[in-house]
C-alpha cells in the first residue's frame, strides 16, 4: 500500500471547495484512497467525509492507496492538498 503524509496548504485549509477538488481527483482515479487526520480515517471519495474532518491550513494528513499507479496518482493528490487554492 502507497502512502503520503502532507501539510495543507490552503490558507482557510479543506473548506468547500479545494474538497471539492481533491475528492474530484479521488473519484477520477479509480482507487480507493484512504484519508487520515489524527486516529480518524475514511474514505477520500465521500466530500462530507472529507469536510467532516475540519482539516486546516497547516494540519497534516495521510493518504494511502493500493492499486495500479498508486503512487503517481499519490503524488498527485498530494500536489491538490500542497497548493494554496484560496490565494
């Protein structure tokens, strides 16, 4: 199983619409991705799952994923979560 840990770097953190976004590119890539913050984990596919966790600018989260190309599709998740959307 691939893993990433990230620090968010949106300046209001996972609101609406950088979710939005990042669940988009869960779906998109056909795996099953796991989000964690803290000792809460779910499924990154679920927007009120993502939402629910109250990720803010600066907290630090955990994606894994097991499949083909789940390390590109990874980094790419992690590239979503370590860009500033709300600049």
């Amino acid at each position: 199983m691939a893993e990433r840990t990230v620090t968010i770097a949106s300046a209001h953190g996972l609101h609406a619409r950088p979710a939005s976004m990042f669940v988009q590119a869960v779906t998109a890539s056909g795996l099953s991705v796991e989000l964690s913050k803290g000792d809460k984990t779910l499924n990154a596919a679920s927007i009120l799952g993502v939402i629910s966790l109250g990720i803010e600018h600066g907290d630090s989260v955990t994606l894994r994923a097991d499949g083909d190309n789940a390390d590109s599709v990874l980094d790419s998740l992690a590239e979503l979560l370590t860009t500033d959307h709300d600049a």
